[in-house]
C-alpha cells in the first residue's frame, strides 16, 4: 500500500463519516465482491457520506485520492474487475445508511441525495480505473524497456554471464539451455506493444504459456526467443506475424537453429538474420525461411575468395553475351527456383518458353556447362546462387544487362 493512507488520514475520513459504520459497511462490500480487501474503500465511503450530506461534486483533491487508489492497485496486482465491483458493492451497500438519506424527510430530499451520491459515485469509478490504466500503462511501459535492454545485451553479447542469467529467470528463460530465436522483418518498423508484436506474444503465450518464450523488438525487427525444446515455436510464431500482416508483401520471417547457452542465443539469431538477408539478396518467393534448410548458402560465404573463384569460373564467360551476363543469370535462377521446368520459367520471367531455351542453350555454349549433366547442372547452381550473394556482376552490369535481347 501506498504512504498516503497513513493513520492520521484515516482518522480524518472516519470523522467526516458522519457516522456511518465504514468498518462494517467495507467488510460486507468485501465480502460480496468475493473476499476483495475492505482496505481498498477507506477513502470511497467518506466521499459518500459528504456528498450525501452536502450535495456537492467531488473536488480535485477527492478525484485526485480515487486516482491515487487505482494506481496503487494496479501497482499491488488486484485485478481491475475486482476493484471496481467492491466499490459498486459499496455504493449500495452503503446507500441505505448514508446521512444524507438517512436524515431525508421528503421523496424529493431523498431523489436530490440519490442524484448527488450516483453521480459521485460515477466519477470516482471513472477516476479510479483512470489511475488504474495510468499505473499500468506506466509498468508496461519499464517491463518493455527492460525487456528491450534485456535482449539488446543479450544479442550483443554484453555483460557477464551470471548477470544475463539472473535477468533471463525474471521472463523465465533458463540461458543454460538451448535456445532458437525467429525473426519478422518488413519494410515498416515493429515497435514493442505494436498491434504485430501484441498478437504475436498473445497467441504464443495462449498456446505455450508465457514462460520460456519472449517477444520483443530490436531495431525494428520482431524477435521471438524460445527455449529449445518447446516444439513449434518458428512454425506459430511465423504463422501469427502472417496472419496479422497478410497484405505486407516485405514481411520476412527467418528461424535459427537450436543452439545452447548464451552464445547459442548470439549464434541463433544470426542465423535468422542472416536467412532473411539470404531470402532478400535471392529475391526467394518463400517469406518463411529456415536456417536448417540453407545451410549450404551460409558454407558458400564462409569461404568469400573460394566462391568469387568458382562464380568467374563458371559463369565469367557469360560476360560476352551481348549486353552483359544479368539477363542470363536471371533465367538461371528463375529456371533452378522452378526446379527446373522452363514453362514455369517462362511464366515467372514473363517471357516465351523458346526465349528460356534460347538462353539456356547460350550459356551452354558460353559457359561449356551442360544443365542436363547433373554434376555440371550442380556446378552452375551453386555458381549462380554464389553469384546472386556476392552481388556479382555487379549493380551496373547487371542494369545494362536487362534491357539486352540474348
């Protein structure tokens, strides 16, 4: 409880009372709002024993106390439904034995007290859940923040073990263990307690619980870290961010791989991260990507002098094609996406089925590579996937290139 519910305020209260039993008035509200604490209406039942007598609104200083009390309930963790039916239990509870009702001589004295009473009674409600909401938006907003340091420090690598593992116990994940971190990303920003970010912890909170999984933003990218052996996390978490943003067309979802410890953390999220640039840079159709299933484009880059090596190799004679070698890299990529199928090529490049052979056959005769030798079509695939990566041949070729008919 607060420190302005001092003794001495107390007493000041129960003498404006004009005699009405708050104690027993207060135990029977409690009582009927299912065992709340009566402590809660010491200072709603003298505001209506004065106004009953009096007839006047509430002034600053009586609103300003009702605030005070929702603040300190929120703070104190009493449910917002419970405060306000002990108080609405209060006020007819306490109605019959009001001063002013009590001492009302005619039906008209009693209505103009009634009016008076339920018209306080009204705006104390009003003022008490106004401190409620204000006291929690207020906590939110901290436990937001130390979420956000929180995972900040963590995915930096910041500060001592010990310290991260105590701050981890506070949102129930356990750092010993293994953990996989999934990201959303989009051209707009998410922002912690956005509609995005409040649907997603909402639906995996209902589905796994809140412990052990913990939504947040950093630098406008959704993360969702879970501990390693809650199954289906990537799946749900992928699926709320799609439900929830069906229409963005930029929305990107990446899954790391289990790792255990706070480096696995680090290692996990950058895994995410790094599919979801992958998926960009290749211009992939999928907005789900998983770290386990591209693995070999992260092996191709760890190696940057081997891969640069093996695309000029492979497709560097693709450079004397007339405008440049982007318009048949293109139709590569198109045509190993489509597995294979060069009507199905031909539909997502928007051209004829006998341009796509036409090209095909070019880099063939180019490149000496035959897409129909599975280990020769291997060789061209990871060259051109190396290539898209690497950014090669580069943004002013591959500009001059489009225009060009092959």
């Amino acid at each position: 409880m607060t420190d302005h519910w001092d003794a001495e305020h107390s007493r000041r209260a129960a003498e404006s009372a004009h005699g009405l039993d708050l104690a027993g008035i207060a135990a029977r509200a409690s009582a009927d709002a299912g065992g709340v604490p009566s402590l809660w209406l010491r200072e709603y039942l003298p505001l209506l024993a004065e106004v009953s007598m009096t007839g006047r609104g509430l002034d600053a200083a009586a609103l300003s106390r009702m605030r005070e009390c929702g603040e300190a309930a929120a703070r104190d963790g009493v449910p917002l439904r419970a405060i306000i039916d002990v108080h609405l239990s209060a006020t007819w509870l306490a109605w019959p034995a009001l001063p002013g009702v009590v001492r009302g001589r005619r039906a008209e004295d009693v209505r103009s007290v009634g009016e008076a009473v339920f018209r306080a009674a009204d705006r104390s409600v009003a003022a008490l859940v106004e401190g409620y909401e204000a006291a929690q938006r207020l906590m939110i907003r901290r436990e937001e923040a130390l979420r956000r340091e929180f995972i900040d420090d963590l995915l930096h690598g910041r500060g001592d073990l010990g310290t991260l593992a105590e701050r981890a116990q506070r949102f129930g994940l356990r750092l010993a263990g293994a953990h996989l971190v999934a990201v959303a990303e989009a051209d707009q920003p998410f922002y912690d307690g956005g509609p995005v970010a409040r649907h997603v912890e909402a639906g995996l909170s209902s589905r796994f619980g809140a412990r052990e999984i913990l939504v947040a933003t950093k630098d406008g990218v959704l993360v969702c870290l879970a501990s390693g052996h809650v199954q289906g996390v990537g799946e749900a978490f992928a699926a709320l961010a799609e439900e929830v943003m069906a229409g963005e067309r930029s929305l990107r979802i990446g899954v790391g791989r289990a790792h255990p410890g706070p480096g696995g953390v680090v290692r996990s999220f950058e895994e995410a991260r790094g599919v979801v640039s992958f998926a960009r840079r290749l211009e992939l159709p999928e907005r789900v990507l998983y770290a386990a299933d591209l693995l070999v484009l992260q092996v191709l880059l760890r190696d940057n002098a081997a891969i640069t090596e093996l695309v000029e190799s492979v497709l560097g004679p693709l450079r004397a094609s007339r405008g440049g070698p982007g318009v048949l890299l293109e139709t590569l990529l198109a045509y190993f996406a489509t597995g294979g199928v060069a009507t199905l090529t031909a539909k997502r490049l928007h051209i004829g089925v006998r341009t796509v052979t036409y090209r095909l056959e070019r880099v063939r005769r180019l490149t000496g590579y035959d897409l129909s030798n599975p280990i020769q079509r291997h060789a061209v695939e990871t060259a051109a996937l190396g290539a898209r990566l690497l950014g090669w041949p580069g943004e002013d070729a591959t500009s001059a290139a489009r225009p060009a008919t092959t």
